[in-house]
C-alpha cells in the first residue's frame, strides 16, 4: 500500500488531465492501493494574490490568519480537491475526495498561536480510510483538519501524509515535490542523498531551510509511527514520476 503525497508544485495548471493522475489510474487499476494526499501552495499563493492578500511563511509553514485560511480552505477543499478527484474517476478509478478532518482521520490542534490557523496533528485515527480501500475506493485527502471544537484548521500536507502514511503502515510514503531529494548539504541540489536512515535524517534536518524542514519532519514521523520506507522525489516529469516508483531516483529514508 502507498500514500503519495501530490505536491502543488508538481500539479500542472495548463492540462485538462494530469499525466500524474494517468499514470497513478493506470496503477491503481493494475490493483495496486494508493491514497493520495495533495498540497496546493502555487494554486494558494494564486488566489491570494487575486484577491490582494498578503501571507508569510515562517519555516516551511503558511502563516494563516482567519482571511487566509478562507482562501486556502476553498483552495484545497474545493478547487484541488475537486479537480484531482474528478480526474481520476475519469481515469476509470473509483476515487473520494475528502478533507483530512473529516470522520475522525485527524483531529488538531493549534501548532503555534504566532502562526494562526495552522495545525499540528493531535490525533489520528485511519478507520476511514481502511474501510475505504476495503470498499475499492481511492481517497484523496486535502490537508484541512479540525479541532474537537470544530475550529478549521491549515495543516502542512507532507506531515500530513506522513502520519497517515505511518498510521497505515504503508510500504512507502511518496513525496512528489518540486526537488531531486533530501541534500546532504542544504540546499546544494549536488548533495543529494539516493538512501539515508532515519536517525542520520534526524541528524542532518537540524540544517534544513524552508520547504525542505517540513519534509523532513514528515519522513522522519512515518517512519517512526509505523511506514516501512519514505522516498522524496521531483515528481514534476513524468518521467521522474515513473522512476520513483521503480525506486531509480529521489531520497529513500529507511529505518
């Protein structure tokens, strides 16, 4: 089983169906089970700027104030959300689209209180998502959670797929971002790591800058709540795309 995170960088806006969502279909239909859990900061920074709303990133994290998290809740759990899913059952798959509060997936709370309605994940509970795939079904999760007071919450959606990727003890956690990998030597793209352990990952993140810290973070939880591998990858090409999945490119994290 396989949780792939869909990173917005990688999602084209020009195509009228992804050649990622054609490729996943046509494993998907071969029998392998994948859930996909999806990003969206290039379609987020987008409608932001069209409505003339200015957001700050602190380590990796959107800082996200009631105003922002309005645009980015209708962004991820609406118009990604919606496109992805609506591809894929044209693909031929039996896909659901869902946010990552829904049923009782996760439950978050506030990460920090400088950075507004951004979450960390409190609880996790992958029921939902069993009991999909059990059914046939292909969920596809934006990272919009909850807290148990019913407070909408912007959640980072590689940590995201990182605990549910370790809560279903996936064989691997997929990464499709907008790098080659994990950099032995942040951000020099020449360094770039083919197989690390976790405990050396740990040891180097303390370096990492931006994007990268909060990939970082998310291989390192799966690992440790139960995923047996992680593998991070510039999932832009497509070509790039079907080599990750032979195991002939990006970063493989192990335990």
């Amino acid at each position: 089983m396989i949780v792939f995170k869909y990173g917005g960088h990688a999602i084209s806006e020009e195509v009228e169906v992804e050649p990622a969502i054609e490729f996943l279909a046509k494993i998907i239909k071969a029998g392998e089970k994948i859930v996909i859990v999806h990003g969206g900061g290039p379609q987020i920074n987008r409608e932001l700027e069209v409505h003339g709303i200015v957001s700050e990133m602190v380590a990796g994290l959107r800082k996200t104030t009631p105003e922002v998290f309005e645009v980015v809740q209708r962004t991820l759990s609406g118009e990604v959300l919606r496109n992805l899913t609506n591809q894929l059952i044209g693909q031929g798959v039996n896909a659901v689209g869902i946010s990552a509060g829904d049923g009782s997936l996760i439950r978050a709370k506030i990460a920090d209180p400088e950075l507004g309605l951004v979450g960390d994940i409190a609880t996790i509970d992958p029921t939902l998502i069993k009991n999909f795939l059990a059914q046939g079904l292909t969920p596809i999760i934006s990272p919009i959670a909850v807290t148990e007071e019913g407070v909408g919450l912007n959640l980072n959606a590689d940590l995201v797929a990182g605990a549910i990727g370790g809560a279903l003890s996936a064989d691997v956690v997929m990464f499709s971002t907008d790098v080659a990998g994990i950099y032995r030597n942040w951000p020099d793209a020449n360094s770039v790591i083919g197989t690390i352990g976790v405990e050396e990952l740990i040891a180097i993140a303390k370096d990492f800058q931006g994007g990268m810290i909060p990939k970082a973070k998310a291989a390192i939880n799966a690992i440790e709540s139960g995923a047996k591998t992680v593998r991070i990858f510039d999932g832009r090409t497509i070509s790039n795309l079907a080599r990750a999945f032979s195991g002939e490119t990006g970063t493989l994290v192990v335990a």
